[in-house]
C-alpha cells in the first residue's frame, strides 16, 4: 500500500484520534489519562506484533521493526503530548476540550502545540506496520512535562532509547526547521523595610526597588548584542509580585520573573550577568524558575539535514525552505544536552500554540503523516 492510499483510507480514522486525544486534558504532569488511553489504542487498533511499546512513567516509547528493535535507533521521533492551562475559557470559540472539526480544522488547546504531530505519529507507526517496516530501527516518542519546562519527559526518553538522529515535531507549518533560541525564566526578588503607609518615609518600598530592573527590560534594545543567525536574544516581563502585611503598609518583598531567549554563545553566567549589570548594590535574590535551555542550530551542510530535504522534495514536490524557531523545545536537550544532530517538522502554526482559539488544520496532520512515513523509508545515507 502506498502512503497516499493509506492516508485516504485512514482519513475518518486520523480526525477521530486527533479530536480524541485533545479532549483528554493532559496538562504537565497530569497526562496520566492520555497516556493510558494512547496505550489502549495501540494495543487494540494496531498489530502489536510488529512494534514494541515500552512505557516510562508517562512517556510512551514506541520501537520498529520488533523483528529487529533495539534501544539503539537511526532516528527518534518526539511530540510531547503535555498542553499549556487554559485560563480564558470564555474567550474561545468552542470549548477547548471539545476537539470540535469545522470545516477543514480541529480546535482545542494542544491542537496545534502538540497533539496534531502526536495523531501524525502515531498513524505514520499504523502505517509502517502495515506495510511491514523492515528499515533500520527506529523509535517514536509520546513524551511527558515539555511544557513545564522542566526538560524531564524527554530526557527520560533519551536515557532509554539512543538515537543517532533526532526529529522533534513541533508546529512548523511542515516546514523542516534547524535550530531555535534557548529559554531561561528566572526570578528576582528585591528586599525592602515594611513601614505604615502613612509615612513611607520610614520604610523602604520594594516595588520601588525593583523599578530600575523593569525599566532597563523595558527599555534596553537588545542592540548591544551581536547579530547571529537566530538574530538577538529577546526578553520580557512575564510576572510582578509583591508581599505587604496589609493594603496600607510598604511592600517587604517584590519579584520580577524574566522570560528570556537566547542565542547561539549565550550561558547562564552570560545572561545572569547582563540582567544584573547596573543593579550592583541593590539587596536582590536571583533564582531561576527552571534550568536553562540552550539554543542550537544544526550545520546547514549537515547530511540530516541534507537528507530531510530530499525527502521534503520527494513529499511535496518542491523545494524546501526550511526555518529557524523562535521557541524552544525538547530540541535543546536532544541537540545540546544529549549531542545528537537534530531537526524539527510538524503539522500546524507555531502561532497558534498557547492561545485561545487553537487549532490545525486537518490537511496539515495527512501531510505530516506522509512526510514522516517517508523520512522512514528513505534514510539512505544516515
Ligand atoms: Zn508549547
């Protein structure tokens, strides 16, 4: 059977899965649920006699050919199967957990962010069990706790499985992307001296100590930085809190979170730097909120990406234009921590993830299937 007729065969199928799995909540650490459920389906819907499945606390781990699997594979494929909350749920559209297919699209938080790439995957494993993949070993990821930042569901994966060549499916308008910006959200809590409000004067106001540091996150042009391929480091505010013993008493306490995103070169010793350059003096605490992703980007000659565009070309008939990601992903523990060259691809817009009104289109997942089958059977080369 070729991946076409499959994919037409299987359409009903693919939609049923996709609105399936968005309606099960798989916040971090809570994707206990979807896990059992993925698994449940594997079980009943393909032939287990062709694929192994090993499960690691609420990752999904999925080895081909079984005839010949082994920890050791050519390529591993990851979506994370975690979501961001929903927090507006009277601003969407239809209900987030609905998984509700108008038109040509699927809606729901994670439709896009990265339950589309999860369906992809788990129908290109139902294809090249039906047509008996006896290529060299490979796996398939389903991992926990991505968008916790935390970075543990996948490395759990890859102290398990060691891949030779990692894809991390993630929206990229299936586009194949070669490196992203790193992430790194860190907290800094100011001190101050709790008075009456009365007389300010006696006290010293926290909030006021932490205004130099929001003005130069405001108002410093990321200038100075050196211009790289993944551009300049970009930084914001995400958070402000304050402690005071009541309304009409001085704030003791004030913290200001930083969402950072870094470059190529920059480390936490760089970044932790910067952001207190011109603060020196003031009593601050510095506490990242989770450890620090670097960014990576994979040599444009690299014959993984050589490769990945032949497939691009054989998949869609044109020429790739491959991109770089904003964003991070577990890219940066497959790339950076574990050093294992890799790429990205994946059905739907990076723009949609983390926002109301989420959706895929359903064309984009069959083209994913398709691009993923074919990356399996063409690893000539790698
Ligand atoms: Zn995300």
């Amino acid at each position: 059977m070729n991946i076409e007729l499959y994919i037409e065969k299987n359409k009903s199928n693919i939609i049923k899965f996709l609105s399936q799995v968005i309606k099960i909540k798989s916040y971090s650490s809570q994707e206990e649920k979807l896990v059992t459920f993925i698994l449940h389906f594997l079980r009943t819907k393909l032939n287990t006699k062709k694929l192994y499945v090993k499960r690691i606390k609420n990752n999904i781990i999925i080895l081909l050919p079984k005839s010949n699997c082994s920890q050791k594979v050519n390529i591993l494929f990851d979506a994370h199967i975690d979501t961001v909350p929903v927090e507006n749920i009277n601003k969407w559209k239809y209900p987030p957990f609905s998984g509700k297919f108008v038109e040509d699209k699927i809606y729901g938080r994670g439709a896009t962010d990265t339950k589309a790439s999860l369906a992809a995957l788990v129908f290109t494993i139902k294809f090249l069990t039906e047509i008996n993949y006896n290529n060299k070993p490979i796996a398939f990821s389903l991992s926990s706790n991505e968008e916790d930042s935390s970075g543990k569901g996948i490395t759990e994966i890859m102290n398990y499985v060691k891949p030779r060549y990692c894809v991390i499916c993630e929206p990229s308008d299936l586009k194949i992307v070669y490196g992203h910006k790193g992430k790194w959200c860190v907290k800094l809590t100011f001190y101050g001296k709790p008075a009456h409000s009365s007389s300010p004067q006696n006290g010293i106001n926290a909030i006021y100590l932490a205004y130099p540091l929001i003005k130069k996150i405001i108002h410093t042009k990321p200038q100075q930085f050196k211009n790289t391929i993944l551009g300049k480091p970009t930084y914001t505010i995400t958070y402000i809190e304050s402690k005071t013993n009541s309304l009409n008493s001085l704030p003791y306490e004030c913290s200001v979170y930083i969402d950072y995103r870094s470059v190529i070169g920059e480390t936490e010793e760089s970044i932790k730097s910067w952001i207190l350059k011109s603060l020196e003096g003031t009593n601050i605490k510095f506490d990242p909120v989770h450890r620090f992703f670097a960014a990576w980007v994979l040599n444009k000659t690299h014959k993984l990406f050589t490769i990945a565009k032949n497939v691009y070309k054989h998949c869609f008939g044109k020429k790739p234009e491959p991109i770089l990601w904003q964003f991070c992903t577990n890219g940066s523990v497959t790339m950076v921590d574990f050093k294992i060259p890799t790429i990205g691809f994946g059905p739907g817009s990076p723009y949609l993830a983390h926002q109301d009104n989420e959706y895929v289109k359903i064309e984009d997942v069959f083209s994913a299937i398709k691009f993923y089958s074919l990356f399996c059977l063409h690893q000539e080369g790698l």
